[in-house]
C-alpha cells in the first residue's frame, strides 16, 4: 500500500508499476472513487455541523430532516470508503530502477555464479531414486496418509533435516538476529498486512474449523495456516511505533509452513521440490525509512543466506528477480537458487525482499525519530534455509558411486553421521 496523496501527485508513476508488475487494477477508476470519497466526506461533515446547529436551535424538524439525509449519505460513504481500501491493497510498490522489467521469471537476471558444479564419473540418480534406495523418505506412505505431495522423512533423513534447521538457525542468531517461534496459525489481518492477502490468497490453506470461546460461541474471524513466518514475525510488530534507537530490529522465525500450490498446479510433482509442508528459519529486518540503509541491509542478508551454501559446499547463482515475478509489494528483489543435478538446472532455495514501507503501512509500523517526528518503517525478509528443499542439493551434489552421500562437514556435529549409506 502506498499513500493516496503521493498516488494522486505520481499518477503515471503508479501506473508503469501497476503495467510492470502486472497487476490487475484500474488506477483511473481507483482516482475517481478516491474523488467521490472526498466529496462526500465533505457533505457529511457539513450536514453533521449544520445537524450540531440546529440542535442549539432546538429546531426539531429540521434535525429531523438532516439526520435523515445524514444517514442514506453516511451509509453512501461507508460503502465507497469500504471500496477505496479494497482497492488500495492493490497499489505496488514502485520497483528499484535495477529491477528488470518483464512478466516473468524469464526476464529475471543472473548476476552471479558460485562454486563448480559436480562433475560425476558415473550416472547420477535424482533425490527421489536416492532417498528411496538410502531408506530415509517414503513418499508412498506420505500420500497414503496426507494426499498429494505428502511425504515421510525417515531415520538420518529425519536428522539431517533437523541438523539443516539447527545449523541454520545457529548462524542467523551469531548474526544478531533474535529467534523467535511464532505462531503459524494467523489472522486474516496479518497476511493482509504483510501483503499475502489479497496477492497469493490462493496459496493459504484456510481452518475450515477455527474453533470455540470458553463460552462456547464459534469463533467468526477466519484463521490461516502461514506459508513462511515473515506475517507472524511483522504482526509481532503492527501497530507499535518504535523508537529510532530500537532500529534496525532483525528478528528470525522458525517453524512449520504450509502451502497449497494452487497457482503452480502441475509444476515440480516429482520428490521434495514443491511439497504442501515444511520448515524454514527465515529473518526480517525493520529498519528506518533510509533507503540507502534498507538496500545495505538488503546485502547484509543476502550475505547470510550465502554463506550458508557457500559453507555447506553447495553451487548456486543469485537471480535479480524481474518486475512481473518479483511481486506486488517488492522495492527490490534477488533469488538465490542452488544447483540440483537431478534437474539439470537450478533450483530456488532463497528469496531475499526489500519492500520499503509498504508492509508498514498496511501494519501501522512505525518510528519516532530522535526530533520526535513520527515516520512509517521499512521493512525486509529473506529465507535463511528452507527443508526438505535444501536436501535435494545435498543429496544429490553429495551422492557418491556406491550411492551413499557425503554430509557436509559444517552439519557433522548436527548430525552426528558424516555419511548417509
């Protein structure tokens, strides 16, 4: 969300964003009922001075005449008023001049490249043949018992996927960042907040039965399972207004995520790659309205993110993501995907966003400044590691002829196993 004053005043702006993103909104339409808002508010502010009047006059009908009308024009304004904040969820945030203009992950930009990737002496399998025949995932069992995209994590795949959680989470926190479990069960103010709502709401498995009050009344509010912890994080924060010196705050979350997979229907079926669940440690950052500042942090984070894989031995290449797949509410963002020999390809292990203060905004986040002026915070979020996804590349960048995999030397004292056989 972005203000209505600066939409007004960068109205050409705001369309090239909402173009380039491809975002389905009518800026136009959105002015014109900002306009008629206006007006009315004007209306109903004077019918009520002119309603306060003639209650001093104790002038009874012509009360009674203006609350009749104050009324139809009140119910008028709340319902355009309702329209204008709908339709505001919908503004992008305008992209940093870096990011590449395009409508998908086909205009996104390599801007570099780590490591070597393996060179096998013998035929490589892919991490669904390698778990299978190491005995540490059954995604039999998982579909038996979840449905689609289910799976079992066994004996030292179990561990390993731990020994990830825990080393990753070890690096955040030596980093500066406080942990923090959050809730993974949410309200539908948190994902609008942090803008997964309305963008993505196809994604967000919804508690058909949230529950019940110690009365025994239903509760009416819906309730959502997160995709990663970064709404739970940011709404530990919504409406608070922190002081300048309490900045940048960096705080990491671990927990369960849960996605549906709806708008990637048909994609990446096979193993681990795009499951329903799974764990993440992710970080944000809340800083001051700098953007010099937001786009160091923005590197710092990335940094982490890095040095991870770089550590765990990992190849990978880091993606400037393009304006079309970056997202609405996204000043700047890269993609870190790793290499993943069963796929010949990359595959996207992090994502690292700057959204300046447009989550703020949505959040009522805010700063006072040392002259104790009140300002809007920025804000940025970045995976720190995700699993089972991470265990595709080090399966299979690790696999050996034999068919065992080599663990990497930074998880051995997670794990307590430098081979998986």
């Amino acid at each position: 969300m972005l203000d209505i004053n600066f939409i007004r005043d960068n109205k050409e702006i705001i369309k090239k964003a909402i173009t380039d993103k491809g975002i389905d909104l009518d800026l136009e339409n959105l002015l014109e009922i900002d306009q008629a808002r206006r007006d009315l508010i004007l209306k109903v502010e004077e019918l009520r001075r002119k309603r306060n009047a003639a209650a001093q006059l104790r002038d009874i009908e012509k009360g009674k005449a203006i609350k009749q009308e104050l009324g139809t024009l009140e119910k008028e304004l709340a319902e355009i008023e309702n329209r204008f904040k709908e339709m505001m969820l919908f503004i992008p945030n305008i992209p940093s001049l870096d990011s590449p203009i395009g409508p998908d992950s086909l205009s996104n930009v390599e801007i570099k490249k780590w490591g070597e990737n393996p060179q096998f002496s013998f035929t490589p399998k892919d991490h669904v043949e390698l778990s299978k025949a190491l005995g540490i995932v059954d995604f039999e069992a998982g579909v038996k018992v979840s449905g689609f995209r289910g799976y079992f994590l066994k004996g030292q795949g179990a561990l390993l996927h731990l020994a990830v959680l825990n080393y990753a989470l070890g690096k955040i926190v030596k980093a500066g960042f406080t942990p923090m479990i959050p809730p993974t069960l949410v309200s539908e103010r948190v994902l609008i907040g942090s803008g997964h709502f309305p963008f993505g709401k196809e994604g967000i498995y919804q508690i058909a039965n949230p529950g019940k009050i110690e009365t025994g009344e239903e509760i009416k509010n819906p309730v959502f399972l997160v995709g990663t912890s970064e709404p739970s994080l940011l709404g530990y924060f919504a409406d608070r207004t922190l002081s300048e010196a309490e900045l940048p705050i960096k705080v990491a979350g671990i927990s369960s995520c849960y996605r549906s997979e709806v708008g990637d229907y048909g994609r990446d079926t096979k193993g681990l790659y795009r499951v329903h669940e799974f764990a993440k440690v992710e970080q944000v950052v809340i800083c001051r309205n700098d953007l010099a500042e937001s786009e160091k942090l923005f590197g710092e984070i990335q940094q982490i993110s890095e040095g991870i894989l770089q550590e765990l031995g990992i190849p990978y290449h880091v993606i400037v993501t393009s304006t079309g797949d970056m997202g609405a509410g996204k000043y700047q963002m890269n993609d870190i995907e790793a290499w993943m020999p069963g796929r010949g390809s990359y595959g996207e292990t992090h994502s690292n966003s700057n959204l300046t203060d447009w989550q703020a905004r949505r959040l009522n986040l805010k700063f006072k400044d040392k002259a104790g002026e009140t300002h809007l915070c920025y804000t940025l979020n970045n995976t720190v590691i995700a699993s089972p996804r991470v265990l595709i590349a080090i399966l299979e960048n690790f696999q050996q002829e034999d068919g065992s995999v080599i663990i990497p030397e930074a998880l051995r004292p997670y794990t307590g196993f430098d081979k998986i056989s």
